[in-house]
C-alpha cells in the first residue's frame, strides 16, 4: 500500500491563518466586551448598595466633601 497523493494547489496549513486571526479577534472582543461588562455591573452594585444605606439610614441623599472649596454636595446619581 503506498501513501494517498494529494491533487490540487492546496498546501497544508495554507488556510488556517485567517480562521487563526478571527477567532482572535472574537476572543479579544469577547475579553474587551467581559471586562466593559463587568465594569458596568460594579458601577451598578455600588448604586444599589448606595441606595440601600441611604434608605435604611433615612438620608435623601449623601453627601462629599468637594476638595477644592471644601463645601459639601449632594452626590451626582452618574457618579
């Protein structure tokens, strides 16, 4: 039995560099997207715990000190 012979112009290996660059371009979408993900959920988490001090202590709002004047505000709900 001799070996199978290959007809044609394709080589191997000739066409996995593209099928290469794409998945890591998802894959670094994908990571990207994750961390935007999990960057936007700690904002949120961090708002609902806000809220929820607020409401057990009574506060309508809560207050920082603006260092530049010294002056208190009440904080920005983007913030």
């Amino acid at each position: 039995m001799g070996a199978i012979r290959i007809v044609g112009n394709t080589r191997q290996g000739e066409n996995e560099m593209p099928q290469l660059l794409f998945i890591a371009a998802v894959a670094a979408v994908g990571v990207i997207g994750y961390r935007a993900f999990v960057k936007e959920a700690e904002k949120v988490s961090a708002r609902v715990r806000r809220a929820e001090k607020e409401q057990e202590t009574g506060a309508v709002g809560t207050l920082v000190e603006d260092r530049e004047t010294g002056e208190y505000r009440v904080v920005k709900p983007d913030e």
